[in-house]
C-alpha cells in the first residue's frame, strides 16, 4: 500500500490517526522502562546479591544518590554569549561528553579552588578507626571519592561486609555528609593477602607479595580515575590517625608526589605507656652504596629497603622525624611507600604506574616513583608531618 493512501485513510478515520502514535509510544515505554527496577538493582535486596551494570568487572558503585544510581558526569561548556562558565550540563547517559582536561587545575589552593580528591585504599581488612579517621577529616566531602580494591578471601569478605555497612551509614546519611562517590573493587588479579602481618614483611615473599599489590593498586586506579579528579591520595587501610586538615596540607605543598611520614603508636611493654617508632621505611632518598647494588643485579632482581640483608644506606625520611620541627618541613625523595602519599592525577595520566615487575630493580611503590623521576616528576616527603598505623598483634 502506498504512502499516499495510507495518509488518506488516516485522514478519513482520526481515532485511528490518534491511537496508533499512543499504542507505538505504550510499546516503546513497556520495552525501555518495564524492566528497569530489575536492570538497576533497587529490587529492596542485599547489596552484595544485586546484579550491577558494572558486575562484568565487580565493581559497586555508591554515589550520594539516596538509590546508589550511577551519577552523571557533567561539563562546563566553552564561554561564549549564551553560555556561562559556571553552568553545568547533565549528560544524558549513553551521550558523548567532552572534558577539557587543560582547565583541570592541582593546586596549593585545593580547597578554595574545589578540587576533586581521590582517595584510593587496597584494603585486605576493615578497622572501624579507619573509617572513623576518613570522617573526621575536614575537606568537603562532596569533593571527595572513595575507592577500594578487596581481595577475594575469606578475609577480604570479611573486609567486604563491615566496609559496606560503613557506606550505607555515610551515604544514607545527611546530605552535606555523603561522599561523591565510592567505588569498590573485588580484585581480579592475584590476591594481595595470602600471608600474615608478620609472614609479609619477610624478604624472602617481597618481590611476589609487592608485584600483588601493585596489579591491586593499579586495576584500582584505572577504574576510578575520572574527568574531574584533580589529586590522588594513596591512603593504607591500617592508616587509623592522620590530621583532619590532611588534604588541606598536603595540597599546599603543591608537589607532583608527596609523602607523609608512617609512624605507629604502640605499647611500650617497659614503660607500660603508649609510644611511637617509625614504621614505613619505602620514603627514602637513594645513596651510591644502594645504586651501585643495582647496577651489580640481574635484570629480574628488586633491592628492596628496611632489611637487614641488604645494607643500601639510604637516607630513610622515617629516620629524619624531628619532634621540634616544622610540619612543613620537605625533603626530597628517590622512593616513596603507599601509607600516605599524594599525587597529581596528572602524574598518573602522563603514564606513571606501579610496575608489577623489576622497574630499575624496583617494584611496586618504589618503582611508580622512579618512573614518575623518569617522567621528570620531582618527589617530596614530609619527614615531620606525622600519620599513623594500627599497631599490629598476629
């Protein structure tokens, strides 16, 4: 039938004419939206049981919106006559969307200049002094993201379980008290922590244990870097003290990679009074004794720092605390650990990773610092700013 008649017919028969585009638009709707509840997971049930959009790379996302729907990312368009600067646009999912990365700033003045902060954790356990120390810290939330990677372990499911009813304490919470976003991985690499506290500080499993944890810390980073993250705060999962203006003073400094001091507050079994020493010996600056070490190792071999075993004689920032001070003081550095450790996200996107293989005889933490060197990033630490991690028992 031809185009012609059939408008002539629809002409001669108007109830037609108007049911035909309702019933196209009823099918359209049934097909697109009649089974959206069961798409996006808000069928009322256990959050570990949803079948999230994201569950071909296990990943759960916790936005602020009160349902856990993935958020929208926004844009400012260019300035001109009829746009303004200081607009955002919601882009509809399954859009494009253009980011000028060029107007991205990381600067001193992070907090004035609201500058989005990453704060990344592998987290093989959960402590309630953890989460309570994130809270306390006193940069704006809604400029904050989370991310975590757990193991799949037994304890990681353990870990799994307490981080997520932290979660949904926080986001359920007051508005202006929810993070913007929180983003948790179960790794699908290597697990991270198959020993003991006491078993992984041995020489002898490093290079299989620190090429582990730097495929965790890198499938982290790469699923959750975003449009608009400005820095990358490298935070442990047993860091439970840190200042509440942490962010605030580290981005003052305004350096491409920049680490606390690690200490630990612990029992002193003499005294019977609690007392500190320093625990993350990764922040050093390197010596001749440890590069000509290097240079005598075959190309699969890591020099690793804080052994007994193999004397570098670097200068260790843990060493260089002075209680009389400046919490400003900065040192420049060769090596950094993950403890505390901040950095511009564009030192990321320029390619710096966390080598999971022998990277200048180095590996994991310590090798990204070497390639962010190679990159031509400068390294500072923080030898008198003081963060501290949970005393250790097993």
């Amino acid at each position: 039938m031809s185009l012609a008649m059939w408008s002539y017919r629809l002409r001669k028969t108007p109830l037609v004419a108007l049911l035909v585009p309702l019933v196209l638009v009823g099918v359209l709707l049934w097909v697109f939206l009649g089974n959206e509840e069961s798409l996006l997971g808000l069928d009322g049930s256990s959050i570990s049981t949803h079948k999230w959009a994201h569950e071909s790379e296990k990943t759960f996302y916790f936005p602020y919106s009160h349902m856990f729907k993935t958020p929208k990312y926004s844009y400012k368009k260019k300035s001109n006559w009829l746009f303004s600067d200081t607009v955002e646009d919601n882009i509809p999912a399954g859009h494009i969307s253009h980011y000028d990365l060029n107007k991205l700033t990381s600067t001193d003045k992070a907090f004035a200049n609201k500058e989005q902060v990453l704060i990344l954790t592998p987290m093989q356990t959960f402590h309630d002094q953890y989460w309570d120390n994130l809270l306390q810290l006193t940069y704006p939330r809604d400029l904050i993201e989370l991310g975590f990677i757990i193991p799949r372990t037994a304890t990681g499911d353990t870990a799994l379980r307490k981080l997520e009813a932290a979660v949904k304490r926080t986001q359920l919470g007051k508005k202006d008290q929810r993070f913007s976003k929180i983003t948790i991985l179960r790794q699908d690499s290597q697990s991270f922590d198959s020993l003991q506290e006491k078993e992984r500080h041995a020489l002898k499993v490093q290079k299989e244990r620190r090429a582990a944890m730097a495929l965790a810390r890198n499938e982290l980073l790469f699923s959750t870097i975003g449009p608009h993250t400005s820095w990358i705060l490298w935070l442990d999962a047993d860091i439970i003290e840190t200042p509440p203006s942490l962010i605030q003073d580290m981005t003052a400094h305004n350096k491409p990679v920049l680490a606390a001091n690690v200490y630990q507050k612990y029992m002193n079994e003499e005294t019977k009074k609690i007392a500190e020493r320093p625990y993350d010996f990764n922040n050093w600056a390197d010596s001749e004794k440890a590069l000509q070490m290097a240079a005598g190792m075959a190309d699969d071999e890591v020099l690793f720092e804080g052994y007994a075993e193999l004397p570098t004689y670097r200068t260790l920032m843990a060493h260089m605390y002075d209680a009389s001070g400046s919490q400003a003081a900065e040192m420049s550095l060769d090596g950094v650990g993950g403890g505390c450790t901040l950095v511009k996200a564009e030192v990321h996107r320029d390619g710096a990773m966390f080598p999971s293989f022998p990277f200048y005889h180095l590996i994991e933490t310590e090798g990204f610092a070497k390639m962010a060197r190679r990159l031509e990033y400068e390294i500072f630490g923080l030898p008198n700013y003081l963060v501290y991690h949970i005393e250790e028992f097993n």
